[in-house]
C-alpha cells in the first residue's frame, strides 16, 4: 500500500486498503463482501461501508474502482504501486504482515506500519515524522503508543535515538518476546507433608528400611519386617498427589458462554461490570453503533466508557453504560471528547467558543437591551398587551399597519372618508364566561360567550328559568 495514504486515512482504513490490496492480488480485484472483511478486520459491517466511500474519494476518485456485476456481486480495485519502464516501484510503499492488520487497530496500526517503512528502508524514526506520515498531531501521541508497542513486543528497540539521530527498531510479524528477559523456568510442583500428620520413621537399622530395586521404568519397594505396626507412608503422600491435580483441573461450567462481538469485548473486558446474557447482547449492540458512529475507532469508545466510569458508583451497569457510558458530549465538534480533541487530547477550539459565548453573551446583551418598564398596557384596537411606554392613541404596531393600509386602499380607490369604518378590521372581543377570555372577531353576542362557552350558558339559563316557575319550563 502506498505510503502517502497513511496520512488521509484513518487507521482502520488503511487496514481495509491493505486488505482489499491483498485480496485483489496481481490487478484480479478483490470479490469479498463487507460482510466477510468486517469479520476479518473486528469492525463491523457499516463501518467498513463507511471507509468504502473514503477509499472511493480518495486521489480525486482515482485510487479505487468498483465494478458490479450481473449477479451483484462487487469487484474492488485499488491502483497498483507507480512504477519506471524496469518495474521498480517509483513511490514508497509499506508492507505489514496479516497477523498486525487484524489485531492493530486505529493510529496504532499506521505507527507500526511506518516503523515498518523505516525498518524496511534502514532509516531513523524520528516521532515529529511519524507524526506527519501517519497524520497524527502532536508528538506525544506517537511517542505513547511507540511505547505501548514496544511493551506488547511489536517493536524492539535496536538504537536509542536522541540529538541529532532518531532511533531504530526492529518490526515483529507477531508480538516478539524481550530476548533480555529470560523464561522463567518450569518447576514441578510437589505438595509438602503436614508435619502434624507426618508419619513415624522407622529405625536406622538398615533391615528397618526399605530397598528400592530398579525395575524398568518403575521403582517398588521391598517389603520389610518391622518391629510394631508401621504406617505406610507413601498412602498419604500419593493421595495428596493424586488430589492436587484432581483440584487443579477446571469444573464444567454450570451457565452457558455468553458470545459478543468482538468490538464490544475489547471495550468491555476491562470494565468491573457484571451483566446477564440478555444485557450483554444489547450492549454488544450498542456499543457497536457508537463505535459506527466515530468511524469505527474502538479505542475512542473504550477510552470515554473508561473516563465515564472513574470514580463513579454504578449501581445498574446496563442502564449506566446505555445512558452514560456510551454518551457523547454535546459539542458538535466530530473529534470532541468531554472538552478533549481526540487523539491528541487538546483542548476542543469549539467548546472553548462556546464557553466563551455563555460567558460573554449576557454582558453584550446587557449593553444593548433596552430599559425594561414596569408599565404594561393593551391595544385599544386588539387588545393585545404591551409593554415599556404606551404610545399616545394607545394602539399598536400592527393596527397601526392596518389603518395605513385602510387609507390606501381609500386612496387609491377614490372612496370618501366615511368608507374608513368598513374597511376596518373587524371587532375583537373576549368572552365573559369566568376563566375562559377567548378572543373573538366579529359582532358580540348579547350574552357575551365564546361559541365554546355559549351552550354552558344557555343551560345555565334554562335551568334558572325553570327553578323560577316551580319546576316547569
């Protein structure tokens, strides 16, 4: 895979890049369905959708081609490495084993991938370049996970770098054992008498003990007469012998094994949290939309349910996990994590503004607003309230577009002055039934209900009317 796409691809990215790369050997194309590279790749299925479409725009649409064919199967094609008219290649290029891509993830597998670039071309690596290769920001980052990686064996350090001169390590296919450390050796281990319940030795006269005889593979021992009744020994220390690998030995599980996805055990292995079989499924599920939802970076995700839970009391873990765990901060920054750009672990420009802005909103607005009156008053024409000063006629700002408009129209028509009544809005008036005060356009009623409040009134009446004439209407 060429270099160059280390630093415009997120690292589970390039693991697809280069698996599709491997897939599609000498230009067939690569036939494997998402489905099938998910499952190679421990992401999931609309994730690896999701770097198709990277992969699609990337070099201006140019670096993958997709053919689908009769029977709807897809044909992926990435663009072979640039090569002279001798068919050397002509632009730098990393190669990684099949055992790294599938269980390095994120900025860790395109760190690993560079060293492998700098070990595979003899040169320095040098953190500030990684940095730039990888398109990771701040030297900090690379230098941690350098350092994981040499802890997990993948790298080996072969030269110390400093001034002047960067370092030098030595890429593993497969996580590679410190050869200064040396293996502990293997010890059988033989349980101890209990000095309570040891036995009586027998004498030093030599016909008081026993003679071993070699026999082949096997040694017995001789039966000897001994002076009084004699325990043998060797009863006791071979049913302790045999005890202690019968105890030693696993007892079947009692409860089924509960299976996950991969994607949710690498978030949840390290969490003191105990679920059932059915609450492990749906936190599978959720935790692989989330990861779905950052472009399928695990270890974001595993990385905030871990801040979540420091220091923190959880009594339902279900509920904590769906609700808090997994939640996203607010900001709508895509790299945001809790005020933390991910993964330098910077400050978020975006939450900084608009910390800035709850802050700094209420002066502005204090310096602007106008002076708030304690007088309120209502429109004489709508009667809809107001407040600060009252005008003059009392009227508000929309009757006062209405009357404009009213003269226009007289205006433009040639109408006496007289015509000014009609053209008015029509009267607004409020129900006078108790806690209603609806607004009504149009004539008044003698009563003065609403059309709501008419009908409870009219029986009102009637019933007032009929206790006046002693029960009859």
């Amino acid at each position: 895979m060429p270099l160059a796409w280390l630093a415009h691809l997120p690292g589970d990215a390039a693991r697809l890049a280069s698996k599709i790369i491997d897939y599609g050997h000498k230009g067939q194309g690569c036939f494997a369905s998402d489905a099938t590279l998910a499952a190679d790749l421990g992401i999931h299925r609309v994730t690896v959708n999701g770097y198709m479409r990277l992969l699609e725009a990337l070099e201006d649409s140019h670096a993958m081609t997709t053919v689908t064919t009769g029977r709807a199967t897809r044909t992926r094609r990435l663009r072979p490495l640039r090569r002279d008219q001798r068919g050397i290649p002509t632009e730098r290029y990393i190669c990684v084993s099949n055992f790294a891509r599938n269980n390095l993830t994120g900025n860790r597998f395109k760190v690993y991938a560079y060293a492998s670039f700098c070990a595979d071309t003899k040169t320095e690596f040098r953190n500030t370049q990684a940095g730039e290769k990888c398109g990771i920001t701040g030297t900090d980052t690379v230098r941690l996970i350098v350092r994981g990686l040499e802890a997990e064996g993948w790298l080996t350090r072969s030269q110390d770098g400093g001034g002047r001169h960067g370092a030098r390590y030595d890429v593993h296919r497969a996580p590679h054992p410190d050869p200064a450390t040396p293996p502990a050796p293997e010890t059988a281990t033989v349980p101890h008498p209990d000095p309570a319940t040891q036995n009586t030795t027998l004498g030093t006269h030599p016909s008081e003990q026993a003679r071993e005889v070699a026999g082949g593979s096997a040694r017995r021992a001789t039966p000897v007469v001994a002076r009084g009744p004699v325990e043998n020994s060797a009863a006791g220390t071979f049913e302790q012998a045999v005890a202690a690998p019968e105890s030693a030995s696993p007892e079947p599980p009692t409860k089924p094994t509960i299976t996950i996805s991969a994607t949710a055990y690498r978030v949840l292995r390290h969490l003191p949290l105990k679920l059932s079989a059915a609450q492990y499924a749906l936190a599978s599920k959720a935790i692989e939309t989330a990861v779905a939802g950052v472009g399928g970076d695990v270890e974001r995700i595993a990385d905030r349910v871990h801040r979540h839970l420091a220091g923190q009391d959880v009594g339902d873990p279900y509920g904590w996990l769906i609700s808090r765990g997994l939640r996203k901060s607010p900001c709508p920054a895509p790299q945001c994590e809790d005020g933390r750009t991910w993964p330098t672990g910077a400050d978020c420009p975006t939450c900084h503004e608009r910390y800035a802005d709850r802050r700094g909103t209420p002066l502005i607005f204090r310096d602007r607003a106008t002076a708030i009156y304690n007088v309120t008053w209502t429109c004489s024409g709508c009667e809809s309230p107001g407040t600060g000063e009252p005008p003059v006629d009392e009227t508000c700002d929309d009757c006062h577009q209405a009357a404009k408009a009213i003269k226009a129209a007289l205006t433009e028509y040639h109408l006496p002055a007289e015509f000014e009544n009609g053209l008015c809005l029509p009267d607004r008036w409020r129900c006078a039934e108790d806690g209603c005060g609806h607004t009504t356009e149009g004539a008044r009623p003698e009563h003065g209900r609403c059309w709501r409040c008419a009908p409870k009134h009219k029986r009102r009446e009637r019933t007032h009317r009929r206790w006046q004439n002693g029960g009859t209407q």
